[in-house]
C-alpha cells in the first residue's frame, strides 16, 4: 500500500474519544489486539490515548510531534492508523481549517469478554497465536464462578417494566448493542440465495437466519474468503436436531472446508498488496523538487530529520 505523501510532518491533528474506556482496556490492546495488528499500531493507540489529556481547547498538534513521540517516520505511522481504522479502533476525518488538520476519534477496545464473544477477531487471533495460547488467554480473561449454579434467578426488564408504544409496533431486543466495528457487510453474503436454500430443503428460514447467526456467517465468510457453496455446506453441517446453528460447529466446519481448500495456508491478517497503478506511483521518481521533497519528508525518521535541521536542511547524500 502506498503512503508516500499521505501525511506531513506539519499536518495537524487533535484527538477525540468516542466513549468511556474500559477498566482494562490496556490488557486487551497488549494481549487481545496487538497481535492482530502489530506493536507500532498498538503504540500508536496508546500515544492517541494519552495525548487527548495534554491537548488542551482541542489545539491541534503537528504530526512531526508523533513521529518524535513514536520514533517512526510518517509512512509508518499512516500504515499504523490504517490498521487501527481497518480493525474498528479509530475513525479518521478531515477538519476544515486553512491548513490540514485530522481529527482521531478513538473508538473504545472490546472489553476481553466482548472480545471472545466476537467470532471474527476471536477467530483471526485464533490463527494468529495457536490453540494453546488462545485457550490460555480466554481462559485468563473469561473466569468462570468457583460455585455450582442451580439456576438463573435475574429479573428480566419484561418482568419489572411496561413499555408503552403508540404506534403498537413492537420492539425487538437485537441482543447486545456492542457490534463490531471490524465485521464485514452483510451484503458480502447473499442470504437471498440462502434463504432459497432453506425454503427447499423445509428448513424454517426465521430461525436459522436471525441477525446473530447473519453476523457470525458473514464473519466466517470474510475471515476464510469462501464461497455461497461453501457456507452452505458448513450451514447444514451446523444445524441441530431442531435446527438451529451451533456455532461453534459452524466455525469449525468453516476451517475444514479451508484448509480442504488451501491446506498448507496460514490464517493471518496481512496488508494487501499494491494494485498496479500504486506500484507505478512507488516505482516512478517524483518529476519535481516538490514531490522529491514530500517524499523524502515521509520516508525520513525524527533522528534524520534534526540532522537536516541542524545542518541547515541539506544533509549529506539527501535532496
């Protein structure tokens, strides 16, 4: 992916929290995310985090302060934020102003147990860290009452609370309302063809296809690049006696069909590779002085960058 010229050094930027972290928000950023999008995006979260504390009536800082804050040069930093978009933890806009300035909304981290309950980024770090580690950490996070349970006594808000609604239509607990910002489109799916599916084969569609078990196909999909023909396999392979989907059979059966298909192929996340046209933007030299500027700019570290300073802005062997 090209980032030559994506940022400046004297860009601006301020940096905006979408809602209340969570306690241990840290521990799933280190254990939970980091290994999915690596040590300089997770930095980069961390110094976003503690830098709307030091900003004071939202006035902007340059990016030249990330640089020097994460000894990175720019192009590193912009892959980093692109990560952090790309796995729901930060939302990026332009400001209006008369020079360019960002604005970093910092979305909250799953809390660890959102996290596993999550089965794309539960699955993704799956694949990323191995059975034995996953099962050591979920263990860890998600710690189960040391007493025997005989039955749940909680009072459901049916139960204590009335709700009134003019127009009679009823309302529909969607279950819980963290989503996952990372997960894919439904429309990735065509559950149309799906539905089709089921209707032939007698099977009621309402109870297969509810918005959870959507998500959770539309998550495997994405997470194992497979086809219409192979979530239907799995589908089937999934559903209980009085048909329903068992998850976790489903995601399993999502692995098999796989690693059927690619057996030697590791599931990871990985930057996708440069389409021709941004090969030809990193392969040709920049025609001005201007471009051989902005392009040294991105490319240079905060140490290199003093240098030019200090020597009064032609380092040996630069522009």
């Amino acid at each position: 992916m090209n980032a030559i010229g994506k940022l400046l050094p004297v860009d601006g930027y301020a940096v905006k929290l979408n809602a209340t972290m969570p306690v241990n928000y840290t521990m799933a950023l280190s254990h939970l995310y980091q290994p999915l999008i690596g040590i300089e995006a997770t930095a980069l979260y961390f110094t976003l985090a503690e830098d709307r504390h030091i900003q004071r009536n939202n006035t902007p800082q340059t990016h030249h302060t990330l640089m020097s804050y994460l000894n990175l040069p720019l192009d590193r930093i912009y892959r980093a934020r692109l990560k952090l978009e790309a796995i729901g933890l930060l939302k990026t806009y332009k400001a209006k102003s008369e020079q360019m300035v960002y604005l970093y909304e910092l979305q909250p981290p799953f809390s660890p147990s959102n996290f596993f309950n999550d089965a794309m980024l539960a699955q993704l770090l799956y694949h990323h860290i191995g059975e034995e580690r996953f099962k050591r950490l979920k263990h860890q996070f998600i710690t189960q009452p040391s007493f025997n349970v005989e039955r749940d006594i909680t009072a459901s808000f049916q139960d204590v609370f009335q709700t009134f609604v003019p127009d009679g239509k009823a309302i529909v607990n969607e279950g819980d309302a963290e989503a996952s910002a990372a997960s894919p489109p439904l429309e990735n799916v065509d559950f149309s063809w799906m539905r089709r599916m089921l209707k032939q084969r007698m099977i009621p569609v309402n109870q297969v296809l509810t918005p959870q078990n959507k998500t959770l196909i539309a998550q495997m999909m994405s997470v194992y690049g497979l086809t219409q023909l192979d979530l239907e396999k799995a589908l089937l392979w999934a559903l209980t006696e009085d048909n329903h989907i068992d998850a976790s059979e489903f995601q399993t059966a999502c692995h098999d069909l796989f690693k059927a298909t690619y057996p030697n192929q590791p599931v990871q996340l990985a930057e996708k590779e440069l389409s021709a046209t941004e090969e030809r933007e990193v392969t040709e030299p920049p025609a001005t002085k201007e471009e051989q500027l902005v392009q040294r700019l991105e490319t240079m570290s905060p140490k290199e960058l003093l240098e030019d300073f200090s020597s009064g802005g032609r380092h040996p062997n630069k522009i």
